[in-house]
C-alpha cells in the first residue's frame, strides 16, 4: 500500500462532493484502522455505540454539540454490523460543543451522538477496531 495524501482543498471538495452524510475515505487493507469523511448539515445523527471500535473524531469546518455517555434510548442492533447498536437520544449524557480543530477520542463501549441541527459540521472519524 502507497501512503496517501488529502490536502485541505481535498477535503473541501470532497464535502461539497457529498452533500451530507458520510463516505469511506480511507481502509488500509489488513488493517485495523479506517477513515470516515462525515458532513452533517442540520441534522441530528442517531446515537449510536461501538462495542469493537474506537473512535476519534477531528473536525474540518463548522461546529456541532457531540454528547457522551449516559444510556442510549430506544437501543437496537445496527443491521449487518455485529457490535454496534443505534439508537434515538441519550439519556444523562454529557455534551460538548465542538469546532474547527477540536479532536475527540471516543473508547468503544461509549454511547456518542453528533447534533448539527442548527449548525454545518464536516469532521473525520478515525476508527480502530480493538
């Protein structure tokens, strides 16, 4: 595997590219990280939590409230992904507001959602499977 390069005008187009929602980026083949490229534009993303990743979050452009912990309500089996489950909102979470250049790590086994419902957020999310 050849190393790649996404420059910041990259990384512009390709959220532009996509709207909103999210694309694979980058999965190292035999590896056990990847790369998500999100864009979220009011929008609320459904909790979710990872039993066999963890996550780290680095946002490009815009900001968002990212909450953390507490029990995610209406918890169920992500289809087709064994370990992750999604769910409505979290109860008892802790929020965070998150913008331009912030990181985030996010162990697995912790409910995370990401709102932009009043906002623009495009942000990578690194994962590793543990």
């Amino acid at each position: 595997m050849e190393p790649e390069v996404f420059s910041g005008e990259d990384l512009t187009n390709l959220a532009k590219e996509i709207g909103v929602g999210g694309k694979n980026l980058l999965k190292f083949e035999g590896s056990k990280y990847y790369i998500d490229f999100v864009v979220k534009d009011h929008t609320k993303k459904a909790s979710e939590l990872h039993e066999v990743e963890d996550d780290i979050y680095y946002v490009i452009e815009g900001e968002g409230i990212l909450s953390l912990g507490g029990g995610i309500e209406g918890k169920r089996p992500r289809e087709g992904a064994p370990g992750h489950y999604i769910g409505d909102d979290l109860i008892g979470a802790t929020e965070r507001h998150l913008g331009k250049g912030d990181l985030v790590v996010i162990p697995h086994g912790v409910p995370h959602m990401m709102d932009a419902s009043k906002s623009r957020i495009v942000y990578l999310v690194i994962k590793e499977v543990v």
